[in-house]
C-alpha cells in the first residue's frame, strides 16, 4: 500500500493477506475453522496461552499465588500457538469464543467454568484465593481502576503503536505520530503516579502490578518493539524503577518464561506442568 490518497470503498471487502507480520492470524469471522479438543491436564486450573504481554499477566499471578503457598493455584499451562491457528481449534473456541489468549478452565467447579480475557481472568483467580487485591473498599477500587486502565489502554500501545511501528508491512508516519503521543502520554500517566506510589496500588502489590508490567514494564525495560531509545524511556524515571522491582520478582521470572517459544532473553518453556518443570531449559 503506497498510494497516500486511499478512499475507502462503498463497502469493505477482505484481502486475507493484509496485516503485516500477523496477517494470517487475522479474519473478520468469528468461529472454529478445526476440529481439535483441548488438552487437559492433572490440577484442576488448565491455562492455555502464549507468553505475549496477556499471557504472561495471568502466569505472573499464578506463579505469585504459589510463592505466597495457595496449593491450590497448581497449574497446567498447554501452547496456543496464534501464529500456528491454535485459538481457532473447536476445544479453544469453545473455552474463549473471542479466539484470543489466554483463556483458563477452571474445573473444581462442576461444570468446568471458562474464563476469557485476561483482565477477568485476573479478576478471578485473586478473588478465588483472596489474594493480591486490596482488602479495603478504596483499595480494591483504586485496584480495578488501574487493571482496567490498562484494559483500555495497552490496545494503543500494541495494536496501534505496536502495529505501525514494528510489524505495519510500510512506515507511515501519521499512524507512528498519532500513537507514539499517546503510547508517552500513558507513560506520563503511569511515572506521575509511581512518583508517590511505591507500587501500582501503594503499598499494595496487586493484579494491577500484574496486568501493567508486562506491557509498559516490558516497554521501558527495552522487550517491546525495539522502541525504547524512540520512545526516550529512560526519562520515565518512576516507571523504570517500578518495572525494575517487579522484574526482579522470583515470581515474575518465572511467569514470564511460560509458554514462551521465541527470544533469547528466558529460556523456552513451550508447556508447563509442574515446578520441576522450570529446572529444564533448552539453552
């Protein structure tokens, strides 16, 4: 696409090659394309995902739940590969009908209850074990505020920023402009508040710390895009020194290795079934 003077059609017709580096993972249809079942293993919570930004939310609140001992939020994490149409298999339509990851059975429950979205996932798993959200009422709401905050916002970064910046097959730069200034903007929002917050929520490490980490923690850390020097994140001076901390968390090191399959900078750890199962590495 070059010409800078597009007009829109009438009406919109689909070219399945459109989209860039994840062109193939796209469709305006919703649905199974394959017959496939999910695989289920031993605990009774089975996550499948991918370690992106929102998987990696809900195996950071995993792993913190078993360091802090709630045996029960043993885990089996099964690959849903989207560059491969893994979310478009019948079993994971069926948990997730979005087709996006991360999507949680949960199976103490009878029947199996589904949990879609990573935000609701979060949501649920601190409720079912009563951790990680405040215990006051101004506390809890100041928690959902910045989980869904984050919600609303890191769309701008990935699908916008993200898109034209990194993976959009041509570099225009209006779409760059227009999300570079609100991808700063969020950054500002997020170093004005951790200017006087030691975490997301006070004193409080919560889900909220969770959901915003991966993204803007993994922006400023330099994991995002190959933006960091573009985006002059090492002037966030408050958000650098969050994303540090949570960075340096046991928990977080080892949620973030989760069903990860690409970089270099964690071992690859296409499944997870156990704790032993982070001794194994293939470097």
């Amino acid at each position: 696409m070059t010409d800078n003077t597009y007009t829109p059609p009438a009406v919109w017709q689909w070219n399945p090659g459109n989209g860039g580096k994840f062109a193939n993972i796209n469709r305006p249809t919703a649905g199974a394309t394959h017959e496939q079942a999910l695989p289920t293993g031993e605990h009774a919570l089975q996550l499948y995902s991918l370690a992106t930004p929102n998987g990696q939310k809900v195996t950071i609140l995993l792993e913190e739940l078993l360091e802090a001992g709630v045996a029960d939020a043993e885990y089996d994490a099964w690959l849903a590969n989207i560059l491969e149409g893994d979310q478009f298999s019948s079993g994971f339509v069926a948990a997730n009908p979005n087709s996006k990851i991360p999507a949680l059975m949960d199976h103490s429950t009878n029947p199996p209850q589904r949990v879609f979205e990573s935000g609701s996932i979060l949501m649920y798993l601190a409720e079912k074990f009563d951790r990680f959200v405040p215990t006051t009422a101004a506390g809890r709401t100041e928690c959902f505020n910045w989980l869904f905050w984050q919600m609303g916002s890191a769309p701008f970064l990935g699908g916008g920023f993200g898109h034209f910046y990194a993976y959009a097959p041509e570099k225009y730069e209006y779409p760059i402009n227009r999300f570079t200034m609100e991808v700063k903007r969020q950054l500002d929002v997020l170093d004005q508040h951790l200017a006087t917050n030691q975490w997301i929520c006070g004193d409080d490490y919560s889900i909220a710390d969770m959901a915003i980490w991966p993204w803007y923690g993994g922006l400023v850390l330099g994991r995002l895009y190959n933006a960091a020097e573009f985006l002059d994140v090492s002037s966030y001076t408050h958000v650098v020194r969050w994303a540090k901390a949570m960075d340096a968390r046991p928990a977080v090191k080892r949620g973030v290795r989760v069903n990860k399959i690409w970089g270099d900078d964690a071992p690859h750890m296409a499944e997870r079934h156990s704790a032993a199962d982070f001794d194994q590495s293939d470097d």
